[in-house]
C-alpha cells in the first residue's frame, strides 16, 4: 500500500515516516509539506537516518502517486488535501483536530465520494478508554460530577483537545445529552456551586507534554478516575497505519478508531 504524509517534516510527520518506512507491507510514496517550508526538496527520510528517494514537496499532484494519505497538520490545510485526495482517488486517514463545525460538515460530504478514517486520537489505548468511559458513565449516571482533565505540549494550538472532548461527547451520549447542552468549558470568577449533570473542562498547556487526559467521575466520599498518558507518538502512529490498512478494503465512507478496532 502506498502512503503519502503530510507535514513530513514536523514531529508527528517523521514519526509516521518511520513508522511507514518499518512496514513491511507499506511503502512511502509521497511526503507533503507546506509552501515555503525549509524543508522542501529534502529526502522524506533524512532527518531519520534513511534514504527513500521520496522528496518532501507541496505539490499536491503528487498524491496521485499514493494509495493513503494520513493526514496530522492543521484544519485548513487538510481540508485543502482531502480535495486532492477526492481529485486523484486517495484514501485518508485525518488525526488533525480542532475542526469547526463546518469543516467537520465538510469531512463528512467527502467521505460520499472517498474512504475517510477520522478520529481525534489514533492510539489503540485512547480508543479502549473511551469504552471504558462508556461503561462508567452508564454505571455512574446519578449522583457524580464529570470532570475532564488533559495536558499537552506548549504548542497545541486547540482546546480542549479532541481527545478530550471525544470523552465528553462519549460520556454525554451515554447519558442520551449533547455535549453542547451539557459541557463547562471554562470557569473564572464568582461561578456559584456547580450544576447537576454538567461536564467540566480544564486544560494544561506546558513543555513537551505529548497528551494526558483524565477523566473524573466524583461522588459523595469517592471519586472515580480514568487515564490515559501519551509517552511516545508512536501509538499515533500505529494506530494511525491500522487505519490505513482498514481503508484498503473501502472505496467511501466515514469511519472512525472503533470501526478500526471493530469495537
């Protein structure tokens, strides 16, 4: 299967040029990056310590030559890449985050037409806590207070996460909520006591944390906590090439991590 990357040369781009480039049944065919970047021209596996004859480039004509992309950048610049991937008939694995609405709406018309695999979070691990939040909400639906607490690197530039919030909407579904009706996105100054059936935010944004998210179901004299922390953005990457091989047997649609793990 041939895979494209973009953002080839940031932190999570090398990681899954890696990551392809140990794939035996893989094989890096384009890596992408933006207009202007130093880093055009370069061989994709430089910084590794490999040579794949695979030129980093922002010529997105390119992705004719692949099979999948995956796809870690910013809202707008993939939006622009799916167009593309529809153009040539590439598959896509989307783990950008920080999408409005329209752009969401815009991901899904365009698994009418290509196989998308969209998720906030491609870790294997990310995707069991969320069954687990499943279970914990129905059990804890009366009487606990929902907290939602996540950490990543100084240079996140959305919050919450979409991680994080794939925890509220996963807890507010279960109690038959949207999350929009029922979600606490910031607290400053004189709130009063906290509301019934509300889920909290906060957030930490500091160093090269790489993602932490606890969730917390509080009771009178307990409190429930379920973690997940990120040490190394190799699970994204795994996970994200399990979902490029789950797309190898689509021609359309909207999946996301749990029809991946078929969960």
């Amino acid at each position: 299967m041939r895979i494209a990357i973009a953002g080839a040369d940031g932190r999570m781009g090398r990681m899954l040029t890696e990551a392809v480039i140990q794939s035996p049944d893989l094989t890096l065919s384009v890596a992408l990056d933006r207009p202007g970047a130093a880093c055009l021209g370069q061989d994709a596996g430089g910084g590794l310590g490999h040579t794949t004859g695979v030129l980093i480039t922002d010529d997105l004509d390119a992705l004719a030559n692949a099979d999948c992309l995956i796809d870690f950048t910013r809202p707008e610049g993939t939006l622009t890449h799916l167009q593309a991937c529809i153009k040539h008939n590439v598959k896509c694995v989307i783990g950008t985050t920080g999408f409005d609405t329209e752009g969401k709406q815009a991901i899904q018309a365009a698994g009418q037409k290509t196989a998308i695999v969209f998720a906030s979070n491609m870790s294997i691990g990310v995707n069991a806590t969320y069954k687990l939040l499943e279970m914990a909400a129905r059990l804890l639906n009366d009487g606990y207070d929902a907290e939602i607490f996540e950490a990543h690197h100084r240079n996140k530039v959305d919050a919450p996460s979409g991680t994080a919030i794939s925890m509220g909407e996963t807890i507010a579904r279960t109690w038959g909520k949207k999350l929009d009706d029922v979600a606490d996105w910031a607290r400053h100054g004189h709130t009063g006591p906290r509301k019934d059936g509300k889920i909290g935010f906060s957030v930490l944004r500091g160093g090269d944390i790489i993602g932490d998210h606890t969730v917390y179901f509080c009771g009178d004299g307990e409190r429930i906590e379920i973690s997940h922390r990120s040490s190394s953005r190799a699970t994204y990457a795994q996970g994200s090439l399990r979902a490029a091989r789950y797309l190898a047997r689509k021609e359309f649609g909207l999946f996301d991590m749990q029809d991946v793990l078929s969960v």
